[in-house]
C-alpha cells in the first residue's frame, strides 16, 4: 500500500523536510501532494510588519517623536533666536514634511527612562549627512537624516509612543498624546 500524505503529517515534519516531498511530489505530478506541501508551507511564514508608509497610512501621520539624545545634546544646535536644531535623526523626509504641517512636536530625553528635557514644536527640517559612527563606535547605515527646527517649549514630558528604546513616534491615532 503506497503511503499516502495529509496535512497533519506534512506539518509534523521539518521545513526542510516538506520541501523535499514536494520537489518529489512536483517530480511524479502529485499536484494534491504539491498544494498540500504548499498549504502547510505557507501557514509557517510568520505574518510581515507593515512597513512604515502603510503604518502611517492606517495611523495617520506622527505628531511626536520622543529621541534619546544624551545631555551633552550630540548635534544639537542652539541658536540665537532660541529655536533648535535636533541633531540628526533617521526619519523619511515625507514623514518629516507631514510632520510640520500636523504641529508636530519632539521631545529629546537622557534616557527612556526619564521625562524629556528638551520639548519643541517643529517649524522646519532639513536632511543632513550623519556621523559616520555614534554611540560606542556603532557606524550607521542610513548616511542621511533628518534634522528638526524646534521652537521649544516649557514642557516635560514622559516617554511615550511606538518604537525602541532610543526612538518612538507617537501616531496621530494613538490615544495619549502629549501634543
């Protein structure tokens, strides 16, 4: 008796495995064996991330990004008008014009742990080349970022938002918001 495949015992085997039964099952013209090893093949693939322009487009555009930027403020630039300039941040230069026209803020922190100690409203960016190294000699992979002109404010405020631990961004559809 020839031994027959099903889904429960395809999906007990390795990957690996259910790839070589299906270039078996392609081989002799098995097409059920094939669409089985297809079927349990796919149900492994762990869902995608939707990327950034799809995030911004379900969340609405980003009206705050909260920046770990150590208190020595590595690039960032007071000026004489008492606006700042951020420093240089990899954020897309769409989300960066959105951002302007939403009244966007950015908060800088220490550490994610500690409220902001720099809060500003951006009037303005502009993309500039980064360092080609940071933090404990990290080089980076983007060579362009974003650089924001803030018009600060008094505000403090806690780390908020989606993202790591040295950038979030809160979206127009989060609930909290400390616009």
């Amino acid at each position: 008796m020839p031994f027959i495949w099903t889904k429960e015992k395809l999906a007990e085997k390795a990957s690996a495995e259910i790839k070589t039964v299906r270039e078996n099952a392609i081989k002799h013209g098995a097409k059920e064996v094939e669409a089985l090893c297809d079927e349990v093949l796919a149900s492994r693939i762990p869902p995608k991330k939707p990327s950034q322009a799809k995030r911004a487009q379900a969340d609405g555009p980003v009206i705050g990004y909260h920046l770990v930027c150590r208190p020595e403020e590595k690039g960032v630039t007071r000026n004489t008008d008492g606006t700042v300039w951020s420093g240089t941040w990899v954020v897309a230069e769409k989300q960066a014009e959105r951002s302007m026209t939403t009244g966007a803020y950015v908060a800088l922190h220490a550490s994610h742990a500690e409220p902001s100690y720099l809060h500003g409203i951006i009037k303005a960016y502009r993309r500039s080349k980064r360092e080609d190294a940071y933090a404990e000699g990290q080089e980076v992979k983007t060579p362009v970022g974003t650089d924001f002109l803030l018009e600060l404010t008094d505000r403090s405020v806690e780390w908020q938002g989606r993202g790591t631990v040295e950038r979030s961004y809160v979206y127009a559809s989060d609930e909290k918001s400390t616009m």
